[in-house]
C-alpha cells in the first residue's frame, strides 16, 4: 500500500531522481549535474525544486539517505534508491506516458511568420537554425562519449537508455535543421516541396 500512495505521489521529478539514483547514488549537487548533462534536452526543471522533491521521496522510502561531510559549513545528504524506490521506478516506466503538450514557442512564432517582414523571418529562422546546430553538436558529443565504452548497445545497461534518449534529440535536432532549411529558402524564393 505504501508503495502505491509514493507512487501516485511522485512527480515526473520525482522519477527523474529515482531514475538518476538507480545509475548510482549522489548528492543533490551530483544529481542536479548529472541531470543537466543527460535530460535537459528534452525535460527542463528548476534547481530549486531538486531537494524538496528529494525531500518527499525519502519520506516515501522510496530513497534514502546518509549524512556526509559536505565542502560548506553544513554537512551534505548522500542519497541512494530503496527497493521501494526501484519498484515504483520500474513500475512508473512500464505504464503509459502521462499526456503532455507540444508546446513550442517557435513553432507558435512561425504560426504567425506572414506578419513580419522577410528580414525579421528570415533572421528567427537562421536563429533557431543555428541554435539547433549548437544543439546537435552537443548532443552528438554525448552520445559519443555514452558510445566509448560499447555498453550503449546493451539494453540491460544504462548507457543503452542514455543513448537512445540523446539520438532522440539528435534526430529531433536534424530534422529542425531541415525545416529550417526549408523556410530559409521559401523565403528566399525557392518553392516547398509537398512534403520535406
């Protein structure tokens, strides 16, 4: 029973954390910094919100902690996951994603494209296309550095998991190159194919 109430309690934070802690145990530092490394291409948090949600997972069980000396003047939480925790983990992964918007404020912009000027649209666009070539280049180093020691092949790894998340957004980051491309000529004159 305990473990369904932490379940259906849990924040998509929460989750992020357990799945972060079933790699290896951390600080909130260290799983803050872990997390911006490997999730924030494609789910964004606060920073602040790291240690309450910490804070509700170990009072669920689903995480414990021990006290550590810490670099400041206050001493730092080590945390690592309960077999509590690794049951609503897994059980959260094997369910149906919740629904979530697409929301995307440069999609919502190009809604609207016929409103500004050429100039104006053509330097959104080569913006959002050199923001998604930054995008990519990160993105292509990390699945390189996941690739280096072949466990990204394995699916019981966790570097499997890591490298299919980071050639999602690879593949997301090519494919907003090209329509970006495909903007970029239209308004230089080019006609748009039916589909591209």
């Amino acid at each position: 029973m305990e473990d369904q109430r932490a379940r259906g309690s849990t924040s998509l934070l929460g989750h992020a954390l357990l799945g972060m802690l079933a790699r290896a145990p951390g600080t909130g530092y260290d799983l803050s910094q872990r997390m911006q490394r490997t999730i924030s291409f494609y789910w964004t948090w606060q920073h602040s919100q790291i240690y309450g949600a910490l804070r509700q997972l170990d009072e669920h069980g689903l995480i414990r902690h021990r006290v550590i000396a810490g670099a400041g003047p206050r001493d730092t939480k080590r945390y690592s996951l309960t077999a509590a925790g690794r049951r609503a983990l897994t059980t959260w992964v094997g369910t149906t994603p919740e629904a979530h918007d697409d929301r995307d404020p440069l999609l919502l912009r190009v809604h609207s494209l016929w409103t500004v000027d050429r100039a104006a649209a053509t330097a959104l666009l080569q913006q959002a296309r050199a923001d998604s070539v930054e995008r990519l280049a990160y993105y292509t180093a990390i699945a390189q550095e996941i690739a280096v020691d072949g466990h990204s092949a394995d699916p019981a790894h966790p570097d499997f998991a890591s490298y299919a998340t980071v050639q999602a957004g690879i593949i997301f980051r090519r494919g907003r190159i090209e329509w970006c491309d495909g903007l970029l000529a239209a308004l230089d004159g080019a006609t748009l194919p039916a589909v591209w």
